[in-house]
C-alpha cells in the first residue's frame, strides 16, 4: 500500500478497508489544529490507487466499504474524484460504500447533480469536521465557514441521499461559552439529519494559534466538569434521532448513547461522574495527553 504522511481515521470506520487517495490539508488554518502543517496537499497518482486496489482485491476480496485516507479527500473537484471512484468497482465489485473525511469548503464547490453521481458511484459516508455550530465558535476556531454554510452544504448532501456524520468539540468556545456554544450546534444539528456526531474534547498541544493565544492570556480554556455540562446540554438540546459517540481518547469520560432513547441514562452518566471525580483528577487525564493518535 501506498501510504504517505500521516494516516487518520475515524473510530467508527474500525471495519472498514482504508486505502490512500490524498496526503495532507487544503486549508492549515484551524487554530486548534496542528497535525498537518508540514504536510502539503497531494493526490495519490491513479496508478499507485489501483495497485493498491489490487493488494486489497488479493487479501480482502470481499470488502463492502472503503475509506479513503486523506484530511479532505472530497476537497478534490468532481472530475478528479470521478476516475478514482470507477476504479474501486474495477477492483472490488462487492464495495458497497465509499467513505473519507471532508470539510463543509468541499461541498461548495460541487452541484447537486454532481454529488447525486458521486452518490451512484459508491460516495456515502462524509466526515466533517464541524466541531461547533456556532458562529462566534466558528469564527474563534477560524474554520471558514459559517452555520448557515453548514446547513446549506448539508441540505445539498441530503438531497443527493448521501450519509454523513458530524464533528463536535467541547471547550472550542472557552471558558464561560459552551452553555451557547451548545445549544446553538444542538439548535442547528437539529434542522439536519447527520447519522452520527462524535464529540472530542479541546485539546491544546504547541503549535496552534489557540495554544499561543492561552499563553497571551487571550483564549482562556474551559474546566473538565464544564465541558461535561456544556456536552449534557448539547444532548438536552439535540431534537433528531442520531448515534452520539463521545468515546474518543480527547474526552475523560468515554460515553455513547442513541438519542432520543437513552437521553436520559447519558445525562445520568455525565452527571456521576462530575459528582464523583475531581476536577483535578480529570485536569491530569489532558495534562498527560501528548497526542489523540
């Protein structure tokens, strides 16, 4: 397999078979992020993806759904994700889905009848990176787009019947600020039909503006138990049915719940723990992140 730089998927996409498509960010500037700063944007030449369609056609014939590695691989315009997408059924006739990471940038640039066609060609199963749905958030985290993007480019992969699932990160507003961070991402989510969200938790490493602007005294973070309560009230205020994944290395206390129908067993859950544990105990638990690889 061809793989080159850093290689990222999501925790639920265990199952699926990832392959390399691109390498690298189209944007570098979120400003809590530092993971591919040094790592230019590129595509994998379509000879290297069909070799390694082959290798996977060798040892796991029978694949059903891929994810293409990649931080933005949908960022790649119609035509050239077109002759990608063909090759996978070349190679894998039993491939059902087509998976990768995209950012709300990507489905800009791409009409209704152009993602309906990447759609037929086996594209279902979107992640992006939202992390909030609140403008001022936004705006902080500087992710070039706005909430009414979001529900703009949303409502475009709705109509195209293409699966999706969101990002939310707790403490991205700061100290003081995830009460409305919450219920305006759960506000807006809830106008949206995202099959999952997993939420992270902020996690300041060097290297990122935020990282430097807490060191100015400028961004100021949120306390554990806070990012506990402010991700009860993101679940209080989501109005959809969707799976919340909240069980990635970033949060201190691992939990997933299907909402509506166990809203209430996870709020029960949160709240034990902020009763029961230290805000200490949980500040050590960041403090000793050195990565959320």
């Amino acid at each position: 397999m061809h793989f080159t730089g850093r290689t990222w998927r999501p925790s639920y996409e265990t199952d699926s078979c990832i392959i390399p498509l691109t390498s690298g960010c189209t944007y570098h500037k979120c400003h809590f992020c530092n993971l591919y700063q040094d790592e230019p944007f590129s595509l994998s030449p379509l000879s290297e993806f069909e070799a390694d369609l082959s290798e996977i056609k060798a040892y796991q014939p029978n694949t059903r759904r891929i994810f293409l590695t990649g931080v933005n691989p949908f960022a790649l315009h119609y035509e050239q994700l077109k002759p990608y997408l063909l090759t996978v059924r070349d190679y894998l006739i039993k491939c059902q889905s087509i998976a990768m990471f995209s950012s709300i940038r990507d489905i800009k640039s791409k009409e209704v009848w152009q993602l309906r066609k990447l759609r037929a060609m086996g594209v279902n199963g979107l992640s992006i990176g939202t992390e909030s749905g609140d403008d001022d958030t936004l705006l902080l985290a500087n992710k070039g787009y706005t909430s009414q993007d979001i529900l703009t480019q949303c409502r475009k992969l709705e109509e195209a019947g293409i699966e999706y699932y969101f990002v939310y990160m707790t403490g991205l507003a700061g100290k003081g600020a995830g009460y409305r961070n919450a219920v305006n991402s759960a506000n807006l989510f809830s106008q949206l039909n995202p099959y999952l969200i997993a939420v992270d938790s902020l996690t300041l490493f060097p290297g990122t503006k935020l990282f430097d602007l807490e060191r100015e005294g400028k961004f100021i973070q949120a306390g554990e138990k806070e990012r506990m309560r402010e991700l009860q009230i993101l679940i209080q205020n989501l109005h959809i049915r969707v799976h919340l994944l909240a069980n990635s290395k970033s949060n201190f206390y691992p939990l997933t719940a299907y909402l509506p129908k166990e809203r209430n067993s996870a709020l029960e859950e949160l709240q034990s723990i902020m009763d029961t544990v230290e805000e200490k105990e949980m500040e050590r638990y960041r403090s000793n992140l050195s990565s959320l690889a």
